[in-house]
C-alpha cells in the first residue's frame, strides 16, 4: 500500500506531528490515503489536527505548500516514491517527504559517504576534506554533508571538483538556506546533485534542527567520516546517529593536544576506524579503488612539478603559475597532503615533500 506524497505533506504539516506519529496513522489506516474519521485518531493527534483533517484545511495547506515549492522550482519526494534513497527509508525515523533542491541521486554502487566535522576547522582539516571528498567521488561515491562552514564546505567542494555528486542536507527550509553565504555552493551543488531538507517552507534555522538534519545525513549513507571534530562538535551527533543505524563510522586522527581533534581521536578510540585516505573510507565500506600511486592524475603530476621541495608557495602563487583556479588547486592539495607528498606551512604555504623525505 502506498502513499501519496500529497498526503504526506498534509500528515506531515498537521500542528503536533512527527514523522513516527505520520508512520503510525498511515499504518493504521485501513486503505491508502488521509484518515477517513479523524475522530478515531485521539491518541496521535489533538483537537487543532483532528479539525484540520476534518474541514479539508489540512488538505489546502498541503497544496498551497506544494504550489509555493513549485514556484521555487523545487521538487518533493515522498517515502513511497521510487526516487526517495532506499537507505533513508530503511532508516528508523525517515522523514515522510522531502523537499529537492536539483536531482537526488539514485545513489549506485558504492554508494554515499558521509563527511562531516566542524564548523571552526582548522584550515588543514579543510585541505583534508577537500582532497578527501575529491578522491572518493571521483571513484564513484556520493558525498553527503550539512553544507555547514568548515568541514561541511570543503566536502562539497571537493566533491565538486572531483566530478561526482553531492548532497547538502540542510537544518532549515531550502528557502530559508543557511549559512546565507553558501547559497552560491548550494546552486553549484544543485547542479551536480541535490540540496535537500525535510523542513517545511519557511522554517528557520533553530539549533533543534541541526540533530534532525544530522540524523538525515547519516542514514543516507553507508558510512561517516568524521574529519575534524571537537570533543562537543555536532559531528559526532551524526556519527552517533550512524552507529544506531548499524552504519559504519571512521574519523581521521590528529595530535593529541590538538583541541579540535579531541571528538575524532575519540571516536578511534572507542572503535572507529582510521582513515588516512580514501583508499581507508573505500576498504571499510568493502569497496576496491585505485591505489594512491596508480590514482595520480596528470594535473596532479603537473601540481607536484610547480611545487618546490625548497622554497614554499603560496595558493596565489600557484593560481599564477598553473593558471587553475583556486578550488581545484585546494580539493588537490588536500588530496597531495593525505598522500605525504606536499606539506602546508603556516601562512598558507605549501612544500612539496622529496620521495627521500617520505
């Protein structure tokens, strides 16, 4: 028995309703569709929701909703749709419409990543993420994040540059986007993927939400890599959700008296697996890729050339003497760092790292 999506949006826009208390009515009704007595309904729903079900104010809502979201050129999918992620579905608490900004994925082997961690990176974490998120959706994975700053940012970025898909799952309404500055990343992104949220038209950024969005990103994904994380990050909120649905978890390791390491090196602790490259993410998931040796690209090889193992440069210099923009040289570098092959210096300097040194 199925479910129109229009009848989810108007379950789901009831005051006082959930996606359990959705999945419960929609269980109990006897015939697909809206409950035909919503006086039945009392231990679910209050007298405001039974009301609107009974006066077909639910109904109008629900259809206004969707004519506003259209106007936008935005998409909503609901659970029983065949283009809703199969793993979001299987999830505990999916929600029971989404709304799209771009394509959602149909996400094909190997599947989605998640990369998270936290919003005051460091510029190294960043770097990381970047080339991280390259490496992995070049060889085919999705990558999902919060489109947060920091960490978030970057593995859109990279994801981008390495030709792949990316998801933002967002902790507000897709017209209320949040960080504002990212609505530029939010177009790129919806061009080569989807900027998705479960949350109506309207709705604010509210610190409540972000657990929400959190608990989205992970049941999208087979795994999550935590980055770079605090001891309190919302990362690992996530990464916590990921374990409750049987998903893997991974956390790239930093110094011991690195504060902003302090959730990933936890997490390794308590059993996560470390990553130092995407060749780790891809062997935990029970997937083969290229080895890093045989990944090198030739822009890579190019990159390494314009680097000096003598004299730092600086990403302007870089830009100058490659004539690549700066993104693509970031996603790369990160990607160079994770493979001990460039190091960055304080002041945004990079080294190429001599094979003898390695």
């Amino acid at each position: 028995m199925t479910t129109t999506c229009l009848d989810l949006l108007t379950l789901s826009l009831l005051p006082g309703v959930g996606p359990k208390t959705v999945r419960e009515i929609v269980r109990r009704s006897p015939r697909p569709g809206l409950p035909a007595r919503p006086e039945d309904l009392e231990d679910l729903l209050g007298a405001p929701a039974r009301q609107q079900l009974a006066t077909g104010e639910a109904t109008r809502r629900a259809r206004d909703e969707a004519d506003r979201a259209a106007r936008l050129g935005l998409g909503l999918v609901g659970w029983d749709d065949p283009d809703y992620p199969a793993l979001l579905r299987a999830s505990f608490d999916p929600p029971p419409v989404l709304y799209v900004k771009g394509k959602l994925p149909s996400f094909p082997e190997p599947g989605a990543v998640a990369l998270v961690g936290s919003r005051g990176s460091s510029a190294k974490g960043r770097a990381l993420a970047r080339g991280l998120a390259a490496e992995l959706a070049a060889t085919g994975f999705v990558i999902v994040s919060g489109l947060a700053r920091g960490i978030d940012t970057a593995a859109h970025e990279g994801a981008l540059v390495g030709k792949g898909q990316t998801v933002a799952v967002l902790g507000s309404a897709l017209d209320r986007l949040y960080p504002p500055e990212n609505a530029p990343l939010a177009d790129r992104i919806a061009a080569q993927g989807a900027v998705i949220s479960e949350f109506p038209l309207g709705t604010a950024p509210l610190p409540g939400h972000f657990p929400r969005r959190n608990r989205v990103i992970a049941a999208l994904c087979r795994g999550t890599v935590v980055v770079e994380a605090a001891a309190r990050s919302g990362a690992l909120i996530t990464a916590r959700f990921a374990l409750e649905e049987g998903r893997e978890v991974m956390a790239v390791p930093g110094h011991p008296g690195d504060r902003g390491a302090e959730g990933t090196n936890a997490l390794i602790r308590d059993g996560a697996a470390l990553v130092r490259g995407a060749e780790d993410v891809a062997q935990e998931l029970g997937v083969t890729i290229a080895s890093a040796s045989d990944a090198s690209t030739t822009a890579s090889d190019g990159l390494l050339g314009t680097l000096r193992p003598d004299r730092p440069l600086s990403l302007d210099e870089l830009v100058a003497q490659s004539g690549r923009p700066a993104p693509d040289l970031l996603a790369e570098l990160g990607v160079l760092e994770v493979r001990a092959r460039v190091r960055r210096l304080a002041g945004g300097l990079y080294l190429r790292i001599s094979p003898e040194r390695v």
